[in-house]
C-alpha cells in the first residue's frame, strides 16, 4: 500500500502540476499517454507497470485518476495547475456545497471569497464528510456551507468532475455561510 500512496501523490504530480517532471507529453486536455507515462516514470526511477497503474486507478479513494475508454490515456479528473481543458459541461448544482479549508485562512475567504488561485477551479464537496477530510489537510478544519444554486441562478457556471467534485471559478464571499 505505501508504494501505491507513493505512486498516487507521484502521478498527482505529474497528470496534475508538472508533466515537464518526467517529460511526458499532455494533450490539451489533460491525457497522457499509458505506454509513455510508465516509461518516463520507469526512466525516473519511480518504478510503474501497468497493473500498478490500474490498481491506483481503480482503489483511490478520491478517483482522482481516469483511463480513457481502451486504456490507452490516462489524466487526472480535475486539480490541475497547468492548463488544460476537461472538456466539462456546465451543471446545475444541488442547493448547497461544502468547501473544507483551514482556520487561518477564514479571514482572507470572508474579505474575497474562494479563489481558485493557482488551479483552474474552486473545489467543493457535496457533504460534509468529504469537505471535512480536505479542511483536516492544513490544520484545524472549517467547514463553509455554499449557496449554489443561489449562485446558479446568479449566473454562475458549476462543473461536476468524473470523480464527483463539484467544481466553479469562484465562489464570491456573499454565497458562503461561515
């Protein structure tokens, strides 16, 4: 099991933030190519086969992970820092989400609300559970209740990723319950 956490945070790395790490090559929306992705990751001594890679894949908690349909590509679902386009249809969202963060940044979320800063989306939840495990990450969780479909119908677009989180631009500080 550790060597798959370790291939897991590994491949996080490279399908989500720095495909350049291993010089794997990244289509425009976000696919990588199996046969090539075990190699360079091979050729960094970061040792995958394929069966590992599957076993990632299928046994992640957060899915963060998909194959295409032959198996050929893979990508992470969503959180990624470098730019690509996952192809989302916008969604109307359930009433409300959950966004899990830490104490100490309460005061900059009430002044400007949740920004995506470095990544292409804000991420929620839709429990409590799940946004509850993302705050512990950082320290102290808070949990902030979001009005989403209010928002929807302010014009808001939201995006539900293949692995079930919730996914907007931003998140304006008078849609968030603290």
């Amino acid at each position: 099991m550790k060597d798959l956490k370790h291939i897991s945070k590994f491949l996080s790395l490279v399908l989500r933030h720095k495909p350049e790490e291993i010089e794997v090559a990244m289509d425009a929306q976000g696919w990588v190519n199996v046969d090539e992705l075990i190699g360079k990751c091979n050729q960094s001594n970061n040792k995958l086969d394929f069966e590992m890679l599957e076993e990632v894949v299928v046994t992640s908690d957060k899915q963060r992970f998909a194959f295409n349909d032959d198996y050929t590509k893979i990508r992470a679902n969503q959180g990624h820092t470098v730019n690509v386009d996952l192809q989302f249809e916008p969604t109307e969202p359930i009433e409300f989400l959950y966004h899990g963060t830490a104490e100490k940044f309460i005061n900059e979320i009430k002044s400007n609300g949740l920004q995506k800063i470095q990544r292409l989306h804000v991420h929620l939840s839709k429990d409590l559970e799940t946004a509850v495990k993302v705050g512990t990450r950082r320290g102290k969780p808070v949990i902030l209740k979001i009005r989403a479909a209010e928002m929807h119908l302010a014009g808001y677009s939201f995006y539900l990723s293949q692995n079930g989180v919730w996914l907007c631009n931003e998140v304006p500080a008078k849609y968030i319950e603290f």
